[in-house]
C-alpha cells in the first residue's frame, strides 16, 4: 500500500467523522475516532506514538509525540481550530524530519468543511519535472482536492 492509498483512506475517514460530528469537539476525541476507524478499515494505527530527539548521540526518549502513526510510514497531527495556522504544519514537518518519515497529513477538524483544513506534507519533496521549486524543505505538496499535484 502506498503513501497515497494511505492517505486516501484516512482522509475519507476524517469526513466521515466530520460529518457526523461537526465541528470543534475535543481534538483527543477525533484522534480516537479517527484510530478506531482507521483500524477497522484495516490500517495500522498507533496513537501518541513517542518520538526520541537525538544529538550529539545522546537521546531524548519522549521528545514529541506524534497523534497518530499509521502503517509505520503517515504521520497525522489532529487540530481543532477555527483557522490554520503556519506553526502546525511546521511542527508537522518536524516530526517528519526527525522521524524519518516521508508523508504526514495536518487535519484541522475545526472547519465548517474538513476538506479546507487538510494539508498533505512531504518530506524532502522534490517535483518529478522540476518545475515547481521548493522553498526550504516544507511544501505543502497539495491540499486534498486540488487537481494540479496528482
């Protein structure tokens, strides 16, 4: 299953429950949801998944915490804000880095409409036709629906 896939899941998930139940409930309430419906669609899903900082070969064992780890590759960071806000999708990107992680997808339930509080981020993104240029290493590589990134 690729990155994609994964992420087309989660996404038909989190507006599922979004329709359900609205808007700006508790952000752990999504995140329960959101793991119990992942993992009945099959996934694999850990929740506050501990992330260690390294330096200098020294290690912090509960550095971050990431909301959601789906099938050990898509990180998912659950907020629930009435806007969005840059400091959320860089601290995404910082899981990703540290981690080591590719794909992570920004999930702000706080939107009349999830589909505008959904940012998919990739580490490391580079265009497969070198077209677009990347600013710095945090490139909101498309927000679901948008046609021009598939």
């Amino acid at each position: 299953m690729t990155d994609d896939d994964i992420t087309h899941i989660i996404i038909g998930e989190a507006i599922r429950i979004h329709r359900r139940l609205g808007t700006r409930i508790f952000e752990a309430a999504y995140e329960e949801f959101l793991a119990l419906a992942l993992t009945q669609a099959g996934l694999s899903v850990k929740r506050q998944w501990v992330l260690p900082v390294t330096f200098d070969g020294h290690t912090v064992p509960v550095g971050y915490r990431l909301d959601l780890l789906v099938n050990e590759r898509v990180v998912v960071e659950i907020k629930c804000s009435e806007r969005a806000h840059d400091a959320h999708a860089r601290q995404l990107l910082t899981y990703l880095r540290l981690g080591g992680y590719r794909t992570g997808l920004l999930i702000n339930f706080g939107f009349d409409r999830l589909i505008d509080g959904v940012q998919r981020i990739v580490n490391g993104y580079e265009p497969v036709d070198g077209r677009e240029r990347v600013a710095g290493s945090l490139e909101e590589t498309r927000r679901h629906g948008d046609r021009r990134a598939r």
